[in-house]
C-alpha cells in the first residue's frame, strides 16, 4: 500500500501509523470540508460518508488516487447514490481558515490517521467501519472496492438488530459477531475500541456467566480500552502499569496476549523506553507465531527498531 506520510501528528505514532492501510487526493464538485453538514445529510440521505484524509498539493499518492478515480466522470454519480464526501485537506501550500484547519486536526487525531490518503468510511452516526487507501485500477475497479467495504457495515448491522432481539448469551454471542465482523475493516485497533467500547460493555453484562465463553475476551477489550484512554491522556506509567496488571490477573494466551504485548510496547515506546518497547515485541510474537498481527509487528520492528 502506497502513502505519504503525515507531519505533526498529535497521537500515535510509528507503531500505530503501521497499522493503516493509507494512501492520497483533491476534492472538488460534490465534497464538502465540514463534516457535521455531512453527518446531518448522510442522516437525512440514508447514506454512509466517506471521509478523504489528503495532503492534495504535495502527496503524489493522493493527487493519482484524485485523478484515476474520485475526477473521473463515472465515480461521482455512482458513488453519491450510497455516501456523503468529505475531504479533510492538510496541504502545504493553499491556504485554509483556523476554523478548518482545528477541524481537521481533531479527526485525524480521532481516527489516528498517520499516512495520506487515507479513506475511512462510517456511517451516519460517525461510527467507523472500514478504512483504506490508494488503489490502483481506476474508478470502476475503487467502486467495487467501497462496496466490497459497505459490506462489512451491512454484517456488522444485521448482527447488531439480531442482538436487539436476544438476551443472555446469544445476544452476547451476536454482538462479538457484530465486532468481529471489524476485523476485515483495516481500522486501527484503538479506533475500534473508542468507537465500539459500548458493545464490549454489553457483552460483558450479557455474558456474566461466561455461558458463551466470551467473558475472558472481552474482560481484557475492556481493559486495553482503559488502557488506551490512559495513552491519549499521555499517562503512560499508568498505562504500563495497566498492561502490567492484565497480564498477571488476565493471563492471556494467543491472539489476546499478542495484543496486549503489542500494546504495552506502544505504551513502552511512548515512555521513551526503547528496549522494552522492543522486548514486547519479541513476546507478541512468541505468544501467537501465526497471529493476526505478525507482519505488522514484524514491520514494526524492521522500520522503527531495526533502521538506521
């Protein structure tokens, strides 16, 4: 995936930045730059909104994806039928008003965008569900692409209003499945877990017996929400002392515990404490050799850690 990368960033970081899918463009007829209009429209439309985080003259990324895909004649008309368009610009040259330029700061921030362009779909409620960047192939091939991501909103819905008719365990089990129908989405973890919190909330009430066997699960999600609360107030002692507690009462294995290693080397690596960033990361691996995020931590390592 090909991307520019951002400058003065607010939160995270070389760690979390590796974890977008990013790439770049300019808007024009049929994008707006304020996005609560187009919260309000997309609520009145029925509609998703897609949001472009672009650096527009300077990111050679985003000036392709502008001119292979979004000024194409074929991609306005067919992509306005099922999103609102937003373009967050963060250019070098044009000028902006303060008022766009606090705007736009604040959702970078708020969906860690580290790379340009990156496009990030929601829906009208301002709930993330998929996010991504450049493609090569034109617009017909992108629109394929956007609607291959509408369908994982269109999972994650059907398993939300299946839940709102279920209680105890299967009402828990149909939430996970809502959530888990995320993990296609390319969102940053600590996204999902700002956006999502609620859901892990319930499952833990839905689930207090652990008849589903989700309790474990989502007991240490809740926890890495914590934890990831306490990095955005830049308490990061707090939040090694988190991780730290996780580890002993949870006791994690797998996939769980390659999360919360990876996590505490976030936290490490925002304390300026290098080698246990580093260390953390050899124990992610370790817990789970064939999980989920062995390439990005293997990434990590090689860019962050391992460049000269």
């Amino acid at each position: 995936m090909r991307f520019c990368l951002s400058t003065g960033l607010v939160i995270p970081i070389a760690l979390t930045a590796l974890l977008s899918l990013s790439t770049c463009f300019g808007g024009g007829d049929g994008w707006t730059h304020d996005v609560d209009a187009a919260l309000k429209q997309a609520k009145a439309e029925g509609k998703d909104i897609l949001i472009d985080f672009t650096g527009s003259d300077w990111c050679g990324w985003c000036i392709r994806l502008n001119e292979e895909v979004f000024s194409q004649k074929e991609f306005l008309p067919a992509v306005t039928k099922s999103f609102v368009l937003v373009e967050l610009d963060f250019p070098r040259g044009k000028q902006q008003s303060a008022e766009i330029k606090k705007q736009n700061q604040e959702w970078q921030a708020k969906f860690q965008v580290q790379g340009f362009p990156t496009i990030l779909l929601m829906d009208a409620d301002g709930r993330p569900f998929a996010q991504t960047g450049y493609q090569a192939g034109g617009a017909e091939k992108y629109l394929a692409h956007l609607s291959e991501l509408k369908g994982i909103r269109e999972k994650r819905d059907e398993a939300l209003a299946d839940a709102e008719k279920a209680k105890g365990a299967e009402r828990a089990r149909l939430l996970d499945t809502a959530l888990t129908a995320l993990s296609g989405s390319n969102l940053q973890p600590g996204v999902i877990l700002a956006a999502y919190g609620n859901l892990t909330e319930e499952i833990l009430k839905a689930d207090a017996n652990d008849e589903a066997g989700l309790k474990s699960k989502y007991a240490s999600i809740s926890r890495q929400t914590k934890i990831r609360s306490l990095l955005e107030k830049k308490d990061f002692k707090g939040a090694i002392a988190a991780c730290d507690e996780t580890l002993k009462d949870d006791k994690p294995s797998g996939q769980l515990a390659q999360d919360t290693y990876l996590l505490r080397s976030e936290c490490n690596f925002y304390a300026g404490q290098k080698e246990a960033a580093r260390s953390d990361l050899d124990l992610a691996l370790k817990a789970a050799p064939e999980g989920e995020k062995v390439k990005l931590i293997q990434t990590i390592i090689t860019r962050v850690f391992d460049a000269k």
